[in-house]
C-alpha cells in the first residue's frame, strides 16, 4: 500500500471512499454515535464523513470530521458527552458527499 505524509504523519493512502460501508465497523459506528448524539438536538440535521476518513489516509491518531447540514444546537453538550470519541464537526456548504447512515 502506498503512503502519503499528512499532518506531519506517514499514513496509509487507502484511496477515496466511495460509501460509508468501506469504513472499519469500529470506525461506523463511531460515526453513527455522532449523528445520533447530534440528532437528539438538531432532529433529522443530515451528516457527512469528512477528513482523513473520507480522503482514505486515516491512521489510529486520526479524529474523526463530521460535516452537517444545517446549524448545530448544544454542540459542546454533545462533544462532552462523546468525549470518549476524538471528533470535529463542521458546517460547510461545499461538502456532501458520503451520508452517515
């Protein structure tokens, strides 16, 4: 497997994910536990893998980088209680692609 040096990190470059599903079953349902947990504020806000995930260059020191669409509610009350999951979550217009299930 080929490499690519990111965030000053030698990572595996896995290639461009094409569906939530090519993730680590680990790693889905870390996913999922952010948009449920965004949800519970934000009902039916639609989230988007972003990031080293969906550029397939993740390694075990990567955070997880959830796209939203739509304003966020509470996002510190959610960040705390998920503070056993390293994530970011973004609000941008320029980014839907792989939708959390």
């Amino acid at each position: 497997m080929e490499t690519i040096v990111y965030k000053k990190r030698i990572r595996p470059q896995r290639g461009k994910l094409k569906t939530f599903y090519e993730l680590p079953t680990d790693i889905q349902t870390k996913f999922c536990d952010i948009k449920k947990e965004i949800n519970k504020y934000n009902p039916n806000v639609k989230c988007y893998v972003m990031g080293s995930y969906y550029w397939g260059f993740w390694d075990d020191m990567s955070d997880l980088d959830v796209v939203v669409d739509g304003p966020i509610n509470n996002l510190e009350s959610i960040k705390n209680r998920l503070s056993n999951i390293k994530f970011d979550v973004l609000n941008i217009k320029l980014f839907r692609e792989i939708e959390i299930p």
